[in-house]
C-alpha cells in the first residue's frame, strides 16, 4: 500500500510540473527569450516556441496521463483499503477518496501548477525546453493522432494544431491583461481590432461613391491642378464616360511637378496624358488582406466595385489604419458645435445635420422623402449634380448655402453656411458703398 502511495504522490508531482511546464511555455513570447542570454537552453527554448502547439499538446497529453493513472491507483486501492481494513461503507469510503482527489486535482495539478508557470515563466519554460523536446519525439504521433480523432468526433471544422492555441484564447488574455492593468483600455480595443479586421469588408471601410469626386480625362492640368487645391485631396479617380468607368487616378504631386518643369503644361497638356493606373478590388475582400495588397502593391488608393463591376468607392490605407487605431484627425480637423449663429445673420451648421431639422432652423419647406436626402450636404449635391467641394454654393428658397473648406484627412465638407439673400445683398451694397467712399 506505501508503494502505491508514493508512485501516486510521484505522478501527481509529475503531471504538476508538466503542467506547469505547459503554462509556461504557453505563455512565455519570442522577444523575452532572444533577450536571455545566448545559452543551449534559450537555443532549445526558441526551437520549442517556433512550433509552440506541437510541444504544449504533448505536454498536456502526457501530464493527463501521469494524474489518471494516479488517480485510479489511489481510488482503486484507497477504496480496497478503506472497506477491507477499517470497515467503513462503500459509499463512504467512495466519497472520502473521491474529496480527496477533487482537493488534489484543484491544488495540485490546477492552482498551484499554472499559477508557478505564470509567475515564473522564464525560468520554468527554460528548464522544460529539453524534456519537451524528448517527451514530442517520443509521444507527439500519438498526440496529433489524438487530436485528429477529436477533431472528427467534435462538430465544426475543428483544430489543426489542437484546441489550445486559438484566438479565443488569445482575446481572453489581452482582457486579462488589461483588468490586471498591464495594458491601457485603448491598448486593449486596438489589439481586438486587429483581430476583428479579417471579419471587416472594403465596403465597411470604403469612402462611398455619393461622397467621391473625380474628374473627367478630357480636363486640362489647370482644371485638374484647381479641383485638387481646392477640394484638399491629393489623389483624384479620372473618369471617362461616366463614374463606373474609372480610367486611372491623377496625382497632386504630379501635376505640380509637370507645371512647374513646363509651364505650359497646365493648359496644353490633358489629365488622361499624366494619369497613373487605377488599383481596383472587390468591396468584398477583406481588409487585412487588402491591406497587405496595397502595402506590397505600394498604392495609397484601391477604386472598389461592386458585384456588377460598377464603382462602389474608394479606399485607402488609411481608411483601413482607422478600424485599427480609430479615427486620424490632422491639423485641419476642428471641434465645433453642430450650429453656430454668425455675426450679420446666418448659420453655421455640420454638414451631416438632418435635412429636417435644417428646415426648420431656416424655416423653409423641404420634405427629406420627397426630395430623397437625408443631410445638408445631400441636399447640395441633388442640387448641383455632383459631390459638393469647398466654395460649392446653391440657392434655395431665399437662403445660399455655402460648403466650407473641406476638414479632416479624408478632406470631407464638414460645415456649410447659410446666409438669407437679403443679407447677402446688403453686404453687397455696404461693400460697394465703401468703394465709392475710398474713391
């Protein structure tokens, strides 16, 4: 019975530092361990961690081996024991062995193990390095047999590597981390929204067609020179026939350069002469795989289209850095109240304000299903035909509506101002009245 009792307690102790072994490894990163020194451990560690499932699997199959075999040892003879020498009930004996494994079972080889490898992951994953490596040229077939058979037995698609290296697990972590406070909130939202990029479409993250602007290819340089200074954008799509044929995109940077290498450039010389291929992709390919085209394909702008080829948006990395980081704001990005009341009568108002409550605020007639819009800015560009750019202006029912210079790194209209016609005409003749006085 001793002997029993003693290759118990040796088991339990083994699949206990096999587990620890396993946390350890499991926790323990590349960069900690290339800034240990250059040792044969640290060599074997690293081998260890380039192929981390494979080694944790074993480890774990053969820890579960040492506590059951343990644990049947122990029940087996402890119950044998138990009712032959002391006469205690079967159902006595049973619960008293079966207390005494869940205690062993809890401390043992779950508490104690793992919190041990966490808080000393360095030292343990160097020591487990070695018997690692044996215990997976010995065992690790029968490991991934196992895992493959559990794979077919269990619904779903299942694990390659085997269910203990996967992104649910690595999310818990980074929460972990961040309720332990070894990293920020913000920190915590940007690592889980690298993870939820390859779940994220170029549509979702797409400039829509409604708010491009492009121009046509027929234009000159100086047409095209002017759209971009004064619509802030230093990328514009070049269109053909109408804006689902897209034909290339026009560079600020370019213009300028020819202009100021020939001057006359900027009027003999067309759009389509100096354009750059367009870069297109489906608005349904993902965004960390569009991201990595783009980077490798070295472009800035993708033109999506849709399932019928038509122009669906643009896309720039940019766009795709924000799901990650959140919202780029730059120099001319500017916090400002959704109304502002201008000296001489007027308004300031967003461009993304309600077109219904604008009507109401300038009291004029205006159904937002009738006219098919939402927004100020939606109600420019019905007017004009086009997408609205800085200087854009239309008049309707006694008031112009003025877009203001573009805002933001994606250059977007951000607020228009709304003056009555009768001021602006006072202001026209006050101006006119100061002239005739200086003169």
């Amino acid at each position: 019975m001793i002997v029993i009792v003693l290759a118990s307690i040796i088991l339990v102790v083994i699949a206990g530092l096999l587990i620890s072994a396993e946390t350890a490894i499991s926790r323990i990163s590349r960069s900690r361990i290339e800034d240990l020194e250059d040792s044969k451990a640290s060599l074997r560690l690293l081998s260890v961690i380039d192929d981390r499932p494979r080694y944790v699997n074993v480890l774990l199959f053969v820890s579960t081996i040492a506590s059951i075999t343990a644990f049947v040892l122990i029940s087996y003879h402890g119950i044998s024991w138990l009712t032959d020498s002391t006469q205690m009930p079967l159902i006595a004996a049973f619960a008293l062995i079966a207390a005494i494994l869940v205690l062993v079972s809890y401390v043992g080889l779950g508490v104690a193990p793992r919190t041990l490898g966490r808080i000393h992951s360095e030292r343990i994953a160097l020591v487990s390095g070695g018997p690692a490596r044996f215990l997976a040229a010995i065992l690790g077939p029968i490991a991934t047999l196992l895992i493959h058979v559990g794979n077919a037995l269990t619904p779903g698609k299942g694990f390659r590597q085997g269910p203990f290296d996967s992104q649910a697990e690595l999310r818990d972590l980074v929460d972990m981390a961040s309720s332990d406070s070894l990293i920020e909130d913000d920190e915590r939202a940007m690592i889980h929204s690298v993870f939820e990029l390859s779940d994220t479409f170029a549509r979702e993250v797409m400039v829509p067609r409604t708010e491009m602007v492009f121009i046509e290819r027929h234009k000159s340089l100086r047409q095209a020179l002017s759209l971009g200074l004064r619509s802030w954008f230093s990328r514009i799509p070049v269109i053909g026939e109408n804006a689902d044929d897209i034909v290339g995109v026009i560079y600020l940077k370019d213009i300028v350069k020819r202009v100021f290498e020939y001057r006359d450039a900027e009027h003999a010389e067309k759009v389509e002469d100096l354009m750059r291929p367009a870069y297109f992709v489906p608005d349904s390919k993902q965004a960390d795989d569009l991201l990595r085209d783009m980077q490798s394909a070295r472009v800035h702008m993708a033109i999506v289209v849709d399932e019928y080829g038509g122009t669906a948006g643009i896309v720039t990395i940019e766009d795709i850095l924000e799901e990650i980081v959140g919202e780029i704001a730059d120099e001319y990005d500017t916090a400002a109240p959704e109304i502002e009341l201008l000296n001489g009568g007027g308004f300031r108002v967003m461009s993304r304000m309600n077109i219904g409550d604008f009507a109401e605020l300038i009291d004029i007639d205006l159904d937002s299903e009738e006219e098919g819009i939402d927004s100020v800015l939606g109600l420019m560009a019905k007017k004009l035909g086009r997408v609205p750019i800085a200087e854009s202006r239309i008049d309707i029912q006694g008031w112009e509506l003025v877009a203001e210079v573009g805002t933001g790194r994606r250059n977007r209209i951000s607020f228009v101002v709304a003056r009555p016609s009768e001021t602006l005409e006072l202001i026209e003749v006050n101006e006119a009245d100061l002239e005739r006085d200086s003169d």
